[in-house]
C-alpha cells in the first residue's frame, strides 16, 4: 500500500511521470499511463492524492518509483 501525505505534497506530479515510467515498462515518461493522480484546487491551494487500483507497487522494482522519487517525502510504502 502506498501511504500518502497530502500536507508534505507540493504537487510538482514527479511520482505521476514515474509510475507513467513504470506503466509503460520504462520506455516514455508518461503521466496519462499513471495509477497516481495529484490534484490542487486553485481557490483554496490544496492538493489531493490519491492511487487507483492499478498500481501494483511497482512490480519488479525494489521500491515504488512514486516513493523512491518524491522529493518532498510525501510519499511511503507499507508492505
């Protein structure tokens, strides 16, 4: 499971173009292919996290790419 914390998040969308990387069997960093999804409300500056139920932890890598290249530790991994 990947643990989330909105309140560290600034929303640079890195985790999203890394698990568009791993989606795509790392051949184009591709944000649409994504299980992750960052959202900010333009009113308020909040951001939203959240991870569809195709994420498969990044299967066949040591650590989830959303996790291992956030650069803000907004992201974890509970296994």
């Amino acid at each position: 499971m990947i643990l989330l914390n909105p309140s560290k998040c600034r929303g640079c969308r890195i985790c999203e173009a890394a698990c568009g990387f791993h989606h795509s069997k790392h051949k184009e960093f591709n944000p649409s292919m994504s299980s992750t999804h960052i959202s900010r409300d333009n009113d308020t500056a909040v951001i939203s996290m959240s991870v569809d139920s195709t994420c498969d932890l990044c299967e066949g890598e040591e650590t989830p790419l959303c996790v291992k290249y956030c650069a803000y530790g907004a992201r974890g991994v509970k296994r």
